[in-house]
C-alpha cells in the first residue's frame, strides 16, 4: 500500500501542450463508494486495477496492481459502471516536479485538470502560468464522481 | 478471465470432516453489486483479489488476482465493508470432483455449505451423502450477501 498526496488544479489554455506527449487512457469502475473505490484502468498498451479509500485530508491510501489487458478489457465492457471515462493523459515536467494534466472526451468533453504528486502534504510547489484554481478535495472532480455527473452536464 | 461454473449445497452431519484439513479464510468486500462484487480474501498465509460479474445461470465471469498479505491485511481491516466474513474452508475429494465445504463462524455461525466446481453447466455430479438442499443461485447464500444479512439474523 502507498499513501497518495496529491493536489489537482483546473488548466487555461493550451501553452502546457507544446512539449507534451499524451498516452490514451480508459478507465471504469467497479465501486464509486469514496470509501472504496475500485477502478479498471487502460493506460496505452497497460492495465492496472487500483483501490483507493477515504483517508484524511489531501492524502488518501491507494493499492495499485497491475493486470492483463484482456482481462481489463473485459471488465470495462461487460462490469464497469457506464459511461467509461476517456482522457488524454499528457505528462509535463516543471521545476523538478511531474504534473499529470488530463484533457477528457466523452461526455466530459472540455474539462481539462493537472495533478501534482507530493512528498508531504505541506511541500511547497511552484505553479506553472497555466494553472488555475485549486480543486483539490472538491468531489466534483474525482473521476469517479464524472460518471453520474460528467462535465456536459453541470 | 475465467467463467466459473459451480454448484452449491447445504451440508448434513459431520461426516464429510473426518479426512479433511482446513484452511482459515478471512475475507471482505469492496463491492457487493452483484454486477460487481469485489472481494478481499486472506486465505491460509496468501491473499486474493476477486472480481465476479453477473453472468447467466450459475455462470459467472470472474477475475483473480494474487496480492501482497499486508495490502489485503490493511484493505479488510481498513476499506471493507462489515462485519467481514470468517470461515475454516475444508477440502473434501469425492468419486473425482472436488468439494469445498466452507464452515463459517462468526456472525454466521451454525451455516455450513458446499461447492463444487463444474466443466460445464450440464456436468453430471454424483452427490455425497453429507450433502443435502441445492441452493445455486439463492442469493441469500452468497458470501456478499451475508455481510448485510448474516445467518444469525435468519
């Protein structure tokens, strides 16, 4: 098991993309329960089952593995909660650290956030121009929250 | 993936008990939608991560996955749902198949059942006397269904 911190900022405009390679992700659900939530994720030509639960504040323990891609195949198409989410996932680095900026299709179409993975919950972290508000923690965001409300709809 | 086929039985007497060694199964859900059951299992000294599906009839699509002891440990004390179901699992071999017998304790204490693994839906099965009422596909005797409703509350 692993602790996850991390911060999640909304994006403006498209300056972070200039540098960036992007790698498709697919992803579903077995359980949206925030306590334990259960997800099916294709990641390029990988797959990785992941369960995270409630934590405390920013940081929550998350348990990755990683499994066959038929088998995650399979489990998207025939157990996930539908509508799957469907993102670019671009990797920028910026001051030594490594943001995650994920730009959704789908029935998120427009939504564009960036994560930044920490050591401690009270790293300090220097922003790039392209980020903007702050959303860590707002449920609204998770992207298990984006299949009964996705973007198209708020 | 596999399909698992297998049938399931009430168990009569103590007779079944005398040549079979037992291992104790600790083991907690993360999901309990039948669509989408996630089980958290510690079994003897390994542990397991299952995903079954719905299925047809008493087949149903399921995933298996070995996983760190400490990880299941922490996800059964800390992101399962209780009261987690503990039960000694007796393997029983009899006319070439395979029975498992599963005597919980527990909240659901006094409920012994038996299963037997299947080829294929339409497998004849030479029953032993030990066993008594088929109950495939009653759902009260599913392992995720005795969480919210034990045995003791029957």
């Amino acid at each position: 098991m692993g602790i996850e911190i991390e911060r999640k900022f909304l994006v403006n405009g498209n300056a972070w993309k200039a540098a960036a390679n992007s790698v498709l992700y697919r992803q579903g659900y077995l359980s949206t329960d925030k306590a334990r939530t259960v997800r099916v994720r294709i990641a390029g030509d990988r797959a990785f089952m992941t369960i995270k639960g409630m934590g405390s504040g920013i940081a929550r323990p998350e348990f990755e593995y990683e499994i066959p891609l038929e088998d995650a195949a399979a489990m998207l198409d025939d157990l996930c909660l539908k509508p799957l989410i469907e993102k670019h996932r671009y990797i920028v680095e910026y001051k030594g650290l490594r943001w995650e900026v994920d730009e959704f299709f789908g029935e998120n179409r427009g939504l564009v956030v960036a994560e930044v993975e920490l050591d401690s919950a009270d790293q300090v972290v220097e922003l790039p121009d392209w980020v903007g508000s702050e959303v860590t923690g707002d449920a609204r965001y998770y992207n298990s929250s984006l299949i009964a409300h996705p973007f198209n709809q708020w």
